[in-house]
C-alpha cells in the first residue's frame, strides 16, 4: 500500500521512508524511529503540557484522541491527543488504526533489524519486555475509535506515584466518537462496547473506517 499523503500542516515534519515520525515514537541510537513503540518520557511531556503526539506543537480549540474499549473501562487515555488533521493522517498512515493489521505484532523480543548501534541501544539491552507488550503481543486487534473533544474539557488523570496515567475520557461531555478500525474483538471487548455505547456497524455492514 502506498504512504499515506502528508498534510500541509506537516510537511516539514521528520519523516522515515515516506512516513511522519510521530514526535513521541521510540528511537533506536543511530535515531531509526521504531513505529508502534513509545517513549514514556515524551509521552508524559504532552500530556502535560497539552502537545500533539505526532507534530509536539500545541493543542489548540479541539483534539482527538485514538481509544480503544479497555481506555474506555479504564477511563482514560495513556497516549497523548493529536490536532485533527494529525488523527486524520494518523488513521491513515498507522497500520493498527487502519485496520490492516489482524494482530499485534510481537513486542516480546528486542528489535534490532533496523539499528546499527546495538551496543549502544536499547534494542541491544536484555530488559525484560513490559507487561502491556506480554499482554498484547500476538493478540487479536482490537477495535480503535477517534474521539473528538474541545480542549476546554482536556483533563489529566494522575497517579499517586508515577506521574499522569492519561486524558480523562470521563471528562468529555458531547465527544464526537467514531469507529475508525473494527479489528477482531475478543469476548471482553465486546461487552465494553455495549457497556459504554461506542459505535458498532450494523449486521451485515463489514465497514470499519
């Protein structure tokens, strides 16, 4: 499938083969981005100081977050949000958000086909994986939805000793809630979406984004 089209609004944004490097992905020494893979630090960095994922550059009168039915349970968000038209390209160019992936990749061993600076790399380390990539990897993907919300109602969900947990999806009055990819929902998942009425196509409709 060819690259997604890159926005105006991003266009002098880094790139890697063809693709926008979402300011809060994982990079390896030699500044390989590794899709699909966060760095905590950055993380917490927009989400406190109210950053897009993608561009870093600030939010300003709305922001979509990208939530799947566990956030919905938790109630909250742990990735930061994004302006629009950088959700809109995310949903795009992500092959997770796109639906083109049936299943998590597998998290649970280093990567090291693209750096060349494993010894000085965290892909070089022997850090046991996280328990969210034990948890997920290999599974079934599951459902995505953007939510889009004004910023008047952007509210940080903390935690006692390790800093933000996420954006409040509790906090949202009227969001705009759309189902961007359908995965293949195990069991539980199916429950939260009736639990928290999220959008589900009709029998019989197979579209998903």
């Amino acid at each position: 499938m060819a690259n997604a089209a890159i926005p105006i609004q991003l266009i002098h944004a880094p790139q890697h083969n063809g693709m926008v490097i979402p300011y809060i992905a994982l990079r390896h020494a030699d500044s390989t981005p590794e899709f699909g893979r966060v760095e905590p630090a950055r993380v917490t960095e927009c989400i406190l100081e109210r950053r897009c994922q993608l561009c870093a550059q600030e939010l300003a009168d709305a922001a979509v977050l990208m939530a799947r039915p566990q956030d919905y349970a938790d109630g909250y968000v742990p990735e930061p949000a994004e302006h629009p038209w950088c959700a809109a390209y995310s949903i795009r160019a992500c092959p997770m958000l796109s639906g083109r992936l049936p299943r998590h990749r597998d998290r649970t061993r280093p990567t090291r086909r693209h750096c060349t600076l494993p010894e000085a790399c965290w892909c070089g380390s022997n850090e046991p994986p996280s328990v969210d990539a034990i948890v997920r990897s290999g599974r079934a993907a599951t459902p995505w939805y953007s939510v889009r919300f004004p910023m008047s109602e952007y509210e940080v969900v903390e935690s006692a000793r390790k800093g933000p947990r996420g954006i409040s999806l509790r906090a949202l009055a009227h969001p705009k809630v759309r189902l961007v990819a359908r995965g293949h929902p195990e069991p539980h998942d199916l429950v939260r979406l009736v639990l928290w009425d999220l959008p589900w196509p009709a029998a019989g409709d197979e579209g998903g984004h």
